[in-house]
C-alpha cells in the first residue's frame, strides 16, 4: 500500500515572503540616524506591508551606535549589527541579509539620496521583475556630479552592455533569491544591478525623485577613481568572461604574441638579406618581450580554462524563471 505524503504550509512562511527586511548600512557617509530612520518608518509604514529594519554598523561609529540602541530602548523594532571594524558596503549588506527574515529585500543609504515619501512607489514597481532600482530623478545637484555620472555610465555601457542611468544609487528593492545567487565582496554592491541582470535576473529601473538635500558636490582623489576603473574592469570581466577565461587571455595572449612575431620576423629578415645588424636594435628584445609575454597570458587562460572545467558544476549562472512539468 502506498502513502502519499501531502506537504504541509509552514505556517507563516507566505507572510515572511511578502514581508520587507530593509537593510540600511552605516558606513563613512550618514546623515542624522534619529531624523532618517523616522523618515523611512513613515514611508514604509504607509504601504500596508509588514517590514523590519536592519541597521548595520559598519565600524567605529559610537554616536550613531549609541544613538540606534536608543532607539531600540525607546521600543522601536529594529536589529543592530555593529562589525568590529570596517569591512565596506557589500560586506555591510551581506551582514544585514544574514539577519533578514523577509523574502523581499530593500536597501537604503543612512544618507539622503532619494525623497523617503518615494519609497511606496518603488515598492510598487516591482511586480514581475526580480528587481528595481532608483533613478535619482530630477536632478537637483551640481553639474560636475551629473557630468561624472554621465561619462561614468558611458564607460558602464561600453564595457558591460547595460545601460543604466544611476546604479550609484543605494536604492533598491529586489527578491531574496538574487542574493542567495549573488555573493557580493568588495566594492561590488555598486554594481549590484549589472551582476543580477548577468545572472538572468529581470532588473528594472525607475525614476525616483531625488532629495533636496542630496546637493553638494562630490570630488574624489585620483585614488578613489582608479579604484573605481578597477572595480569596473573586475565587473567586465565577470560578466563577460566568468566561465570563459580563454576567451579573454587567449585573445589577449594571441595578440600579444603575432604582434611580437612580427616584430622578431622582421628583424631576422632584416639581417639575413639586408645584413642590418641586431646587436644595436632594441626592437628585437622587445619583440621577443612580446613573444614571452604573449605565451604567458595564453598559458594563464588555459589554467583558467582548467580551474572552471573542475569547479563548473560549482558554479551557477543561470536563474530558472519558471518550471512547467
């Protein structure tokens, strides 16, 4: 005799996918805790839907510790996590996801960057998309931040292939599922929507209004520009080249490498029936630099082409919209 076993719901487990686990990391940037945290409340508060708040320190911030655990005493519902030292914002953001209990996640900057009265409306664009980010729009800052905006997303465009218009923004709602695929370290939360849509995720993009008070004008050294280059190059090549290393090294490799042949044919030609001498031509160890270095890359391919044949089924990066069976 057989026995079918009928799962059984969990109870409550509807209620916690549709309930809201906001996590807002406190990194070097912030803006008064107290006056935040009862703007978000209030915004939230009026979309009918259950959340919880997740305020993640990330440091050594005491005044803003001190002033989050008052607000715990004075009986508001929210979770603190305090790192020991600073880890940096995706580290922030996993740390806060770790403690959500909800299956729809917002994230929010401890700054003003979007009018709060807003976030109903992002909330409500999400419908069948995995997730939806903030567009500050209209633009009410300084000229040189929208101008460094604008080049910075032509780059974005030109290197990934997505186009978006602020993915500095901090603001953004998305489905649990996306970081339970996505692991982010680093500086890689600012790349958040390009990693999600690479994974098959449907991204979306909507136009927020941008606060009042998100006005001064943000310069950096030419340090924190390099780095953001590099985090840049770092996103191309995990979209593009994640399980296709070969592509990328071998391309390069072989470029490098006929471009030094040609170098080192010419100069042998050169010599054998023109009898101009080598020994005064540092062209030639340059073209044989080029040769070495081009098997070298090559070689670094193939050894990435091993490692993600061993690790493949390891790796996942694909996203399953739908089974019909």
């Amino acid at each position: 005799m057989n026995t079918q076993v009928v799962p059984q719901e969990v109870p409550g487990k509807e209620k916690a996918m549709e309930t809201i686990s906001v996590i807002v990391p406190v990194t070097e940037r912030y803006d008064d805790v107290n006056e935040m945290y009862k703007e978000y409340k209030d915004a939230l508060s009026k979309t009918s839907r259950n959340f919880e708040m997740i305020y993640v320190v990330d440091g050594d911030f005491p005044k803003v510790y001190q002033q989050l655990k008052s607000l715990r005493e004075k009986g508001e519902k929210l979770t603190l996590v305090k790192h020991a030292r600073s880890f940096g914002e995706a580290t922030a953001i996993t740390s806060g996801f770790k403690q959500a209990a909800g299956g729809l996640i917002m994230t929010l900057p401890a700054y003003h960057q979007v009018e709060a009265s807003e976030l109903p409306k992002l909330i409500e664009s999400l419908g069948c998309n995995d997730m939806v980010v903030a567009r500050r729009w209209p633009r009410f800052d300084s000229k040189l931040n929208q101008y460094q905006t604008r080049i910075f997303h032509g780059i974005v465009k030109l290197m990934t292939g997505n186009v978006y218009n602020d993915i500095g923004c901090s603001v953004r709602f998305f489905r649990r599922k996306i970081l339970d695929e996505i692991n982010l370290y680093g500086d890689l939360h600012r790349f958040f929507p390009i990693l999600a849509s690479k994974q098959g995720f449907k991204v979306k993009e909507i136009d927020i209004k941008q606060s009042s008070r998100d006005k001064h004008t943000r310069t950096y050294s030419i340090g924190i520009y390099i780095r953001r280059m590099i985090d840049l190059l770092t996103v191309f090549f995990l979209v593009k080249f994640t399980k296709k290393p070969l592509r990328f090294f071998g391309l390069t490799g072989t470029t490098v490498l006929l471009t030094g042949l040609s170098i080192t044919l010419y100069l042998i030609i050169s010599r054998v029936f023109f009898d101009i001498g080598l020994s005064d031509r540092p062209l030639f160890l340059i073209g044989i630099l080029f040769v070495v270095l081009g098997l070298q890359i090559f070689a670094i391919g193939l050894i990435g082409e091993i490692l993600i044949f061993t690790h493949a089924k390891e790796i996942k990066e694909y996203n399953i919209d739908e089974i019909i069976n």
